[in-house]
C-alpha cells in the first residue's frame, strides 16, 4: 500500500542530537578524543579570556565547530554557521542543544582570530598526540618531512611592482590587465591583496603562482602528523622549516629523519647530523655530489625511509582535497598557518577511529 505524503510538525521533540548520530559513526571515537585535548588547553584558553564582561563563544565549542568545517569540507564560516542551524550531528559535535541560537558568523570569525594570539592550533595538535590512548601509536624513532605549496588567496592581478608603477587593471568588477612580457620577481613586486604571498614554483615546468609553503613532520609508525608549520615561499623554506621543527621534536637521541632530494644538501645534512639526527634523504646526483654516501644509503633502514615517507602524501592529499589547503580562504602566513597546523590536527583525528581500533 501507498503511503500518504503527509507533512505535519510537531511542537514537542524528545530526542536529543546525539540519538539522531549512528552507533557506529567516526565522530563517536572522535568527540572524546578531541574533547580531552580540549581539557588540556583549559589554562591556555584561560588567558586569552578576561574574568569579566559579557561570555564570548566557548573556545571549546569555536575550535570543534572547525574541526567539522575541516572534517566535511565546509567552504566558509557562513555555510557553516547556515549548516549549524539544521544538521543534527553538527549540533551534536560542537555541543550545542536543538534549540541552541547558532552565532553569528562575524562574532565567530572575530572570537576565531582571538585564539591565533595564542597559537592554540599548535598547543592542540601537540594535546591531541599526548593522549595515553595516543602516544602508543607514536614512533619516538622515525620521522618523514616534506612540504607542499598552498595557493594564497590573492590574484595574478593583484601581484603589483612595489614602486607603485605599471599599468592599473581595467575598471568595473573583475577588471583585465596584460602584463605579458613584464619581468616580474618577488623582489621587485608584491602581492596587493596578500603581502606575504610569494610568487614560487616547486618544479621545472609548472605555472608559477602565488602561495605560501606548508611544512609537516609524520612520525613513520602510524604515519601522524606530530609537527606542521607555514612559512613564506622561498627555495630554501623547506629544509629551514625542518631544522626548526625537528629540533623542537628531538629527544636527546638519535632519530632518523627520511626526506626527498630537495633537503639533500650539504649545510641541511651537517645540521642534522649536529643535531642528532640521522638524514635518511634522496640522493640528488643530477649534475651534482650528493651530500649523502654509501655510509647512510648501505643500511637497511634507509631503504625502510625512503618507501615509509610517500606517506606523507597521503597527508597533504587529504588537507587538499577535504580539509581546504589547496587553496586557502585566509590572508598573511599567521592566519594561513593556524589553518594549516588545525587541519593536521583534523588529519591525525581522522585516522585514529581506525588506528586505535586496530591497536585494541
């Protein structure tokens, strides 16, 4: 029998959001991972905060409503607020009741940009990975490191000399501007919209475009990001970001540290090596001596690096494709790094429902 179409709204509901998410959804291993990071940060949040006036956004609630827009590649902070208003498990995630008033999206963004004085996208990937449940999973020993460009949110047109001369584009909204055969380098133009992009390629052949570079360090046992950092596009940005971030992660032994041929030089390898750390990195042998020899490469675990460290592809792939890297809704390499670090962060939460799993 044909059931009838018939569309009545109750006054009352006695359910509660989370009874409308399923038993078996990821979220449910991630709420309380994220939670318990988020206990962690408390005395971090509490100076951010005055103990007087009116109560802001929860930093609690702010920071998990993010990690949704990152987790379902929410495009904006407006969708996101719209998407609060009627998704249940949205609701149920970030901690609000059914009929909760979901922020407005300025108040957000401007509680948002309060938690980067803080650098609270780092201090909760670093929680996140000190979890007892966590720590396990981690490799004390073996590490990868790469970096990958990240398209600013600034066009071509707007990349100007700095003197102030060339032509203007055309008037009206979307105005053209030939700049065909005009020499233009980093040291003599700036990007109008966002000063801190940089004209920068990674390879022969490619288009150059405006971005800044994303640096991460994985661990190689469960392939977790355990540090991410931004910086500006230079040729020299990645092996500078890796020194930084694995002398922050060094232990006081020996590690190794696997990496392709751009980190193969001579001054990245002897600053390793001062720091303890075994450089596990392709040799570059193109026109050139590599700076690494039969000594490194005739070891077994070399060869275990150089296969474990594609991985850190995956990592990149998924904060491009879901998390929102690919080409970033922010301006200036603090806010573009917040981002950057908080979708690490989203990544590592993403693939422990099946690692801790695994690990029972």
């Amino acid at each position: 029998m044909r059931g009838t179409d018939h569309q009545t709204s109750q006054m009352f509901s006695y359910l509660s959001p989370e009874m409308m998410v399923p038993l078996d959804h990821p979220l449910r291993v991630i709420r309380p991972l994220a939670n318990a990071a988020l206990d962690r940060l408390s005395p971090a949040f509490a100076k951010l905060y005055s103990a007087i006036g009116r109560p802001s956004i929860p930093p609690e609630q702010l920071l998990r409503a993010l990690l949704v827009q990152a987790f379902f590649s929410v495009r904006s902070e407006r969708q996101l607020m719209e998407q609060l208003t009627y998704n249940m498990m949205f609701r149920w995630f970030v901690g609000l009741s059914m009929d909760a008033p979901v922020w407005d999206v300025t108040v957000f963004t401007k509680n948002r940009d309060r938690l980067l004085e803080g650098d609270i996208a780092s201090a909760f990937l670093q929680a996140l990975l000190a979890d007892p449940q966590v720590k396990p999973l981690l490799s004390d020993d073996h590490f990868s490191v790469d970096g990958t460009l990240i398209e600013a949110w600034a066009s071509m047109k707007s990349f100007r000399p700095k003197d102030g001369s060339g032509e203007p584009p055309t008037e009206g909204r979307n105005g053209e501007r030939d700049f065909r055969g005009e020499k233009r380098s980093n040291e003599t133009h700036a990007s109008t919209t966002d000063p801190d992009a940089r004209l920068y390629k990674k390879a022969e052949g490619q288009a150059s475009k405006l971005c800044h570079m994303g640096h991460v360090v994985m661990e190689n046992r469960s392939g977790l990001v355990v540090a991410a950092a931004t910086t500006l596009a230079t040729g020299t940005a990645e092996r500078e970001a890796a020194e930084t971030m694995i002398g922050e992660l060094s232990g006081g032994h020996r590690i190794t540290l696997g990496a392709d041929k751009a980190y193969d030089t001579v001054d990245f390898v002897a600053e390793m090596r001062r720091q303890g750390v075994t450089p596990h990195v392709t040799q570059n042998n193109k026109r050139r001596h590599s700076a690494i020899d039969g000594r490194t490469t005739r070891h077994a675990g070399y060869g275990v690096s150089q296969r474990v460290r594609k991985r850190i592809e995956e990592v990149f792939g998924w904060m491009k494709t879901v998390g929102g890297q690919r080409k970033t809704r922010y301006r200036g390499t603090a806010k573009v790094g917040w981002m950057f670090t908080l979708s690490a962060a989203a990544y590592n939460l993403i693939r422990m429902p099946k690692l801790l799993a695994v690990a029972v």
